[in-house]
C-alpha cells in the first residue's frame, strides 16, 4: 500500500480519476480493486487492467513505472505504459467483421521447444488460411480446466501440436465439448 500512497495521496485523488474516467466514458467503467497485483517489478504507483464483458481474461494491461527510463537515459521522468494482449483482443472482432469461420481453434503446445513453438506458427497461418480463428496456447497440467474456459470464450475445437505436426492435415482437430 505505501508505493500507491505515493502515487496518490489521499482518495481525493483517486477520485479525480473516477471523476475523469467517468467524465468520458461514463459511470460503471471503473472499477478499483486494492487486490490487483501484476506480475511486473517495475511498476511504481498505480496499475490497471484491461477487461471486456465477452472475455474470460483481461485483454490488457499495464501501470506507472516512474524511473525506469531514467536507467537508460539518465533522466527520471514519469511514465504510465500499457500493453494489449493481440490475440485476445482479436477474438473479440464480430466474425462477421473479418469473415471467419464459426470454428474458433485452439492450437495446444506440448512444450515450448523452438521447433514445437516453430511449427505452431506455421499450422496457426495454415489455419488462418482455411479461415479459422485461431488461438495459440501452452499445454497446462490439467488440459480440461484451460478446455473449459476456452469454451465459455466461444472456441469450439482444438488440437494438439508437437514438433511432428507437420502439415494442415496431420492435425487432429478435435471438438472442445
């Protein structure tokens, strides 16, 4: 709590962001959670998700890093970055905007070898090239939990890829249901 007191005071001031956000977005579109940690040492004062109400996920995210530029040029100077999770926020265009297919795919990696990781890629393009939408993911210890949370974030398929998937047809495509 004392790195957010330094970037805010007092809760007037986090009010004024409230203020500012819904000035401009309206009410409801903030919400502040004490208890959001991300992952990242850097961060300095405030941090922010990202969510969208058809994602299992935040889609983004990020924060202030006060002092981090000033290790490569010297000067301290404030800075908030954010970063956007690109497939994630892809998933959120209306098919009907882009054409894809109704089979939305997820491409589970056995492990994240250059070559698996390598030839993910490629059948990721090849399935893209059939029309699919299409989602890279790390194979976890329990594959059914990631299954059904990908299936409430409307993926239909998916398929298990190894260094051996060397082609569009050595896929096995198979339903998440």
């Amino acid at each position: 709590m004392a790195s957010l007191k330094s970037d805010l005071e007092t809760p007037a001031e986090l009010q004024e962001i409230f203020s500012a956000v819904e000035s401009r977005f309206g009410k409801g579109r903030l919400r502040f959670d004490p208890t959001l940690v991300r992952g990242m040492g850097y961060y300095t004062g405030t941090i922010f998700e990202i969510e969208h109400p058809e994602s299992g996920s935040s889609i983004g995210g990020g924060g202030r890093y006060d002092g981090m530029i000033g290790r490569w040029t010297g000067d301290d100077v404030p800075a908030v970055g954010i970063s956007i999770g690109f497939e994630r926020a892809v998933d959120l265009v209306p098919d009907t905007l882009v054409g894809k297919s109704q089979m939305r795919l997820v491409l589970v990696l056995d492990d994240t070898s250059a070559e698996t990781i390598g030839v993910a890629l490629a059948r990721q393009k090849d399935l893209f090239e059939h029309g699919y939408g299409v989602r890279l993911e790390q194979r976890p210890k329990k594959l059914n939990l990631l299954l059904d949370s990908l299936a409430e974030q409307g993926f239909t398929h998916f398929a298990t890829v190894g260094a051996n998937s060397n082609s569009f047809e050595s896929l096995d495509i198979k339903p998440i249901a």
